[in-house]
C-alpha cells in the first residue's frame, strides 16, 4: 500500500525530493567544526549594504530585508569586534562623549530589536536570520569511547568524543549579511 502526500508520490518519494533541495554542509574539526557549518551556509546568503549607517541602523535594515522575504527574523550573529561597537556605541547628541546609548559599563542586550544575539568569533561579517527557516543541522548521536594508553605500561587512558553533523540551507533568502561600511 502506497501512503500518496499533497503533492503525490510516495512519502520516499517526497522525502527524497526534499533531499535533493536541501543544500547540505559538512564539516570536520579541522575544517573548524559544528560553527563552520552555519557559517558556510550563511556567507552563501546575500548582503545588505549598510552605506555609512551606524550598526544598529545596519542590523534594523537587515531585519526589514528578512521580513520583506518573507520571514520573521529572530537571531542576530555579530563579530566579537561589531559586539564591542554596540556596547560602547554612543548616540551623539550631546557631541557623543560619554552619551552611549546603553548604561555605562554594561554589555548592550543580548536582545535587540527582537533579535537573539549571539557572538561568533568566526563569522566575516554580522547577519541577520529566522533560524527556523534557515535551516537545520542533523547531528549524529554522541559517542565516547577511552583507550588504553602506553600498551597498558601506565594507567592513562586516551578519550574520543565523536560526532557527525550536517547542516541543510532550507530558505537561503532566510539569512542577509550585514556588509562593511
């Protein structure tokens, strides 16, 4: 018996199609790991070009660019150097000395604009996304497993922690960089 979906064809046969679709990155720890794997997918997306915008203007156009695609971002990535910027970014209105935007001596929010903001010590360039329509990452089950080191010689034991992963782009309009101004 055949299980026939919306668009017809078997449930193989559909997931296989959506296989195909799936733009898929993979990764080893030389390669620099589970991170690389979203960031390869996100330097595919498209930029938005901030001119000479302040970052946070930047980071609110790009945000229009993901919402005028279609879909409700949620997440932000930024350089530890951009995050930097944003916490000691000042509002200039009274010449910009000591008048920053957020309290003094504080970290900006770990949410701006809506956005969930997370720190990436790899990624070029900032970016803007709705995480769920982005994409997925398929991450294999842990496994550990311990070594007898030396031949038995000592009582030191070798460990190895493996996993393997995958992340498929599902939407790349779903993710816009934020470029250099």
């Amino acid at each position: 018996m055949r299980v026939l979906g919306p668009r017809g064809g078997s449930r193989r046969e559909k997931v296989r199609r959506a296989e195909n679709e799936l733009l898929l990155y993979r990764a080893t720890p030389t390669d620099g790991g589970l991170d690389k794997l979203v960031l390869d997918a996100v330097a595919a997306s498209g930029f938005q070009a901030p001119g000479t915008d302040p970052l946070l203007v930047s980071i609110r156009k790009a945000m229009t660019t993901v919402q005028s695609a279609g879909y409700e971002p949620d997440t932000l990535i930024l350089t530890p150097s951009n995050a930097e910027t944003l916490d000691t970014l000042v509002s200039g209105v009274s010449g910009g000395v000591n008048d920053y935007v957020f309290a003094p001596a504080q970290l900006a929010p770990r949410t701006i604009f809506g956005l969930r903001v997370r720190i990436s010590k790899t990624i070029q360039a900032p970016a803007v996304a709705d995480a769920g329509a982005f994409g997925k990452l398929y991450a294999s089950p842990v496994s550990l497993e311990r070594f007898e080191a030396d031949s038995g010689t000592t009582n030191r034991s070798n460990v190895r922690l493996e996993l393997n992963a995958a992340f498929g782009v599902e939407r790349q309009a779903a993710a816009v960089r934020i470029a250099a101004s």
